[in-house]
C-alpha cells in the first residue's frame, strides 16, 4: 500500500489518495496529536519504558511547514513550532484515516 497523491486539503489538513483507490482525509490536528516520535508518544529501550513529557503548545503546534518523503515507506512532517521528528509511516497514515483517529 503506497500513496498515489498527498494533497493539501484547505487550510488545516491533507487528502492521501492510497494506490488501492481509498482516500484519506486527515486534519493537521490528528496528524500533530498522533505524531509517532518517542518525544511524543515514549519509547521503550532495553526494557525500560520512556513516557512522553506533557508539553506547552507553542505557537505553531498545528501549522504545517513543510512535508518530505522519506525513502519509500514513510513522511516526516515539519510543524510550525519547530517539532520534526515524527516519521508518519505510510501504514500509519492509512491506519489514521480509516479509523479517524479513534482509538
């Protein structure tokens, strides 16, 4: 499953456009609240798990700057307030638009 388009929709999201016909439309508020990174979501390393510090939305937290393709599996998503280091896998992404976000 790979992306066939990554369109900005308005001001405040994107539409993926998946190779399989099914689309996406994802708000830049769900991408940035489920942002992948161990910064945002903790990690576990060797056994030991790392939660997520709370953080002080900046000004900025849920403007898009700019979107990169890396490699052939996943985005990186710069947000306004400087966060860069989520890589959006394109399972990932395609797991967010068909449930919405809901958990």
């Amino acid at each position: 499953m790979h992306p066939r388009s990554i369109k900005r929709s308005g001001t405040d999201g994107l539409t993926i456009t998946w190779d399989d016909g099914h689309v996406s439309p994802l708000t830049f508020h769900l991408l940035r609240d489920e942002c992948p990174c161990a910064e945002c979501k903790g990690e576990t390393v060797l056994l030991h798990t790392y939660k997520p510090q709370t953080r002080v939305q900046l000004p900025g937290h849920y403007e898009l700057k700019s979107l990169q393709q890396v490699g052939s599996y996943a985005v990186q998503i710069t947000w306004g307030d400087g966060h860069a280091t989520g890589l959006y896998s394109w399972e990932y992404l395609r797991k967010l638009g068909e449930s919405d976000g809901k958990k």
